[in-house]
C-alpha cells in the first residue's frame, strides 16, 4: 500500500507489500525489503537501503507509570543519503540518521536522536531517546546507550556496552543524566558505565570493567570498579 | 486475513495486512499496527495498542536437546485494558498481561507469565517461562528475566540486569530456581544475579554487580563479587 | 508471494503473504509462519518450522567505515532436516544450519557460520560471522558470540554472556580473534570473555566474571578478572 501522497523518486527497487503513509518522500535510487512500513511523513534520501520488517519513523508511546511523556510536537524522521537499515528494525520520528550511517539488524532508535555521518549502529543496538552520537562512532552490536547522551566523534563502544542515567533508578530526586564519551574514547565489551560520568578523550575502559567515575584523556581503566591501569594510553 | 469467527469491539483501528486467526476476541477502541499477526483464541481488552510486526499469542516450539517440554495444554494469552505493546514483539499463549502494562518494541514474553497492572517491559527485555511480576515493576530495556522468577511489586530492574536459574548450568543435579526480587528492591544497569538468591525489600543493588548470595532488606551492595557497602539504604 | 522457480515439497503449511524467492528449494513437511521471507535460492530440509516475520538467506550490507566487507561470492543458506526457527529471526546466506538445530525468537546469524546438529541459539542471540558451532551447544538467550569464534561440541553459554574478537577495538594493528571454547566448556550469564582467550574441556566461567586469559581444562574461574578458584571441577 503505497500513499497516493507519497513521493518515491528514480530507480527505486520496493519489495512485496511494503507500507508507505501520507506524506513520505523517498529519494532516487532506493532498495526497499519486504513487508517494511515507512511512517506518515518520513523523509528518506538517495541510495538508502532499509531490509525487510523494519519499521520506520514510529510514533512513540506510554503508559501511567513512565516518567517521560513523548512529545506530541515531534517533527518526522529524516534519513540520509546512502544509509544502510537493516531488517527488524524500529526507528522513530522525531530522529535525524545523516549520510552513510549504518543501522544493524533488530536496532531500534527513539525519538530526537542524532546520528552524525558515517556512524554505525550495531545488530540489536539500541539508542534511547535526546541523545546525540557523533561522526564515525562505532556502536556495536548489542550495545545499549540511554537517554541523554553524548557522544563524540571516533568513540568506540564495543559489543554489549550498558550505560544508565538514573541515579536514584526511578526514585526521582535527580535529573537524569547519560554518560558523556568524549573524542576517540574506546569502551570494552560488556562494560557498565554509571550516570553522568564523562570517559574523555582517548580514554580506554576494559572489557567488563564498571565505571563508577570520569575518566582522564589517554587514560586506561580495568575492573570492577574500574580504576587506573595506565594514566596515558600507550601506542 | 481477519477469521470470521474473530469478534472485534467497536471503533477499532486495524493497519493493513493484519492478520487474526480464529476465535481472537478483541475489546474496544482498539489500534493495531501492520502486519500484526494475533493468533489463534487470544484476548484483548479495550483501548489496547499494539504496534507494526509484532507476533501475539505464540505457541512454544521445541528441539531433542531442551530440558523443558512446552505443554500442550496452554491457555490462550489474556491482554489486559489500556495495554500497549511495541513493534517486533513476540507474546506467548499461555501468559496474562494485565490492564495498563507497557510492553517496548522487540520484546518477548514467553509461556505462563503473569505481569501486573501498570508495570513496564522496556525494549529488547526478554521475559522466560513461569515467571510472575508484580503491579508497578519497572523491567527497563535489554533485561533478560530467567524463567521461575518471582518479582514483587515496584521493583526497579535497570537496563541490561541478566539473571540465571540454572546453578548447574545444563548438567542437570538441582530443580532451577530464578532469583526472587522482594518489594521495592532496586537493581543497577549490567547486574548480574546467581540462581536462586533473594534480594529482600527494598534493597539496592549497584550497577554491574555480581550478586551471588542472598541481599537483606534495605542494604545496599556493590562490586564483583558484590559486598555490603551500607546496611540501610540512606534516604 | 511465491516465485514459479521455488519447489516446495509435500504437506507444507505456509502462512499468509508469506515471500519465496527465486530458486528457493523446501523439503516436505514444512510448517512457514505468517509474513515470513525466504530469499534467493535458500534451501530449507524436510519438517522445519519457520515462525512468523523471520528473514531467512538475508545477503549482508555494508557502509565506508566498515572492515570487513561482504563477499559477494556467499553461498546460499542451507538449513537441515528438523530445524526449528523462531519468530521476527534474521539469518544471512552462506551459512549452514544442520539438523535438530533451535533457534530462539529475535537471534540473528550472519553469513559464513555453521551451526552443527542439535545445537540451540537462544532468543535474542547474536552470532557473528564465520564462527563454527559444535554439535549439542546451549548458547542461551541473549548471548553474544563474535566473528572468528570455535566452539566445540557440548558447550554451554549461559544467558547474556559477550564476547570480543579486537584487542584494538578498531584501531586496526592486530588481527582479529575470537574467543575458543573447548569441548563441555560452561560459561555462566552475563560472563565477559576477552579476544583470543581459550576456555579449556570442561572448565567452568563462573556468572559475571571478566576473563582475561586462557583457562585451563576442568578449572573453575570466578571474578573481575577472573582467578582460579578450583583448578579441576568437583563432581
């Protein structure tokens, strides 16, 4: 079911019984999967390929308990040129994926996120909602990032890295408060990293190790708590 | 594909290419994404969402290897009023979701859970087998619940917890036994917890931590293997 | 959907808008899911179940920043007799996946992989390219298992453990290499495991440990970084 609405540019390849709403401009030159569903309104430029399954530029939603209400005022998902999603994803509106950005399989992205060109999302990567990730970021697969983010251009996280923002989890009492991942930082696999910490520049976190504190520029912490191994990172 | 013999409430919203196998009655009010799949003699209440691609009211499958046999005798899944359930789910028959439940995108839940009012399933969680979880729990993204887990009303389970209930890790020698999380406990991003430990009311444990005994009412616990860092948790 | 020049065999059950595509070959006896994609010349055996949304023979993309590029000289994807697949599930093309084999909802495999007969890849597992798989092997739900991995018959990994393969995380300056885990080798949940480590017959990781180097047949390691706690296991 394709929107009379819609606007699909040159040499598009769509698959069998895909979705596109109101309003969706598509650029030239795109390959689209099977059964994917391409929301109200979403902008998706030239070259893009999105796998099959996916669903793009999902409306959020919520319930009593949540404490963060989305916005009812979000603009529509923008993706593009020669972006790569793969199948099973679930991006939503209100989010910005510039050129060439790589998005793996079952990933999912909220709500006014920023991926800066070239980066890549990982397989079952999931980004929280008011986070900004910069250019050439690797997120690998599994990794989570929670809301309210930052992360610089060249940081590194390895596969299944977990990051929090809620000091008191879920009690109130403080705003929340993603880490911050300064320029070419590295984090290891399966490393926790505890709110509103800053790992900067070129700082190395081992695998496994639980970040409980900032990080010095060049810096390379192990353990659990991570503590200093090396105050500058070798060569 | 909507069976014939499928009853659906008034002003229901349906997306395209849903499909509703027979005997699934569904309540009023309802909004279901596209191509949502609702098997065979499912329930939903009213005022229910559920989102793009997501598979509800599953039959177990089985291989040679498993320990646990799914039973044939599996009730229907019963969703609750006012739940909503996010895209690329995948709900089991035999469990019920009660009224107000949050259910994020890519989550599954498998056979014989009971979730409580108004808690919340973050993206990416995965729920095993008979487990039961309380009214106002928070099970935040990328949580992985093991079957026969007992979890009390406002529990907190921050991003990424993982848990066991096999102390002999496939050799058999001991029934599995999940960990039981008391009112009110607290559980910090990348946790980790043993086979059958008992974290008591309102205890905190930290962020990567490795819980391998028992956590008394209160007290708060940190590291790897985790220690107590206070007795009573401090206001 | 289905292509002229697919075969599918007798006393198949195939749900709605299912997609087959050219030159895919089915053996007798399948069960195929709503809305499930079979791509370019799959071949699926005899009695394999397939659930509903599942992406099966999915060709790899890539993007600039990417190191390994994708061959364009892949295989197609060969699943034995008797397997079973779960629901909203991506598998590449050029892997095989033997007989008996069980894969879980929402797991993905990438090309170039065997999964040898019995084995089961949990819900919500990732396997990375061109790792093997022995035969009987538990890798239970949400683990991660990075390219370039071995792992011989009989292992077990508990749920949530990661693995890495990059010792540079990126920088390049090394090959990469991932973990090797011997015959019967047990991994508890949520256990971190560095590049290139081998875990010898029978050893045992215990939950949550960081293992940073080799450990040997029948030890049993513990801790953040793992250390020896009993150097044979007990029966």
């Amino acid at each position: 079911m394709i929107d009379p609405t819609a606007s699909i540019g040159a040499n598009a390849e769509l698959g069998e019984e895909v979705i596109i709403e109101q309003g969706v401009t598509i650029g030239e030159g795109v390959t689209i999967g099977h059964h994917v569903v391409i929301k109200k309104d979403t902008s998706v430029g030239n070259f893009v390929r999105i796998d099959d399954h996916s669903v793009i530029g999902k409306m959020p939603g919520t319930n009593k308990k949540m404490a963060r209400k989305p916005s009812s005022q979000l603009k529509p998902l923008v993706i593009g040129d020669e972006v790569t999603i793969g199948a099973n994803c679930v991006l939503y509106c209100g989010s910005t994926i510039e050129n060439g950005v790589f998005v793996g399989d079952l990933a999912s992205i909220r709500e006014k996120v920023t991926v800066k060109e070239d980066s890549i999302i990982g397989r079952n990567a999931i980004i929280e909602t008011s986070t900004e990730i910069g250019r050439r970021v690797t997120i690998q697969t599994g990794c989570y990032v929670t809301a309210d983010m930052f992360i610089e251009d060249e940081v590194f996280m390895g596969p299944c890295v977990s990051t929090s923002n809620d000091k008191y989890m879920g009690s109130g009492g403080s705003p929340h408060a993603g880490p911050i991942l300064r320029k070419g930082a590295k984090i290891g696999n399966n490393a926790t990293l505890l709110p509103g910490i800053e790992i900067k520049e070129n700082a190395i976190v081992g695998a496994g190790a639980v970040v409980t504190k900032d990080v010095q520029a060049g810096c390379v912490v192990v353990g659990s708590p991570a503590r200093v191994l090396r105050s500058k990172a070798g060569g």
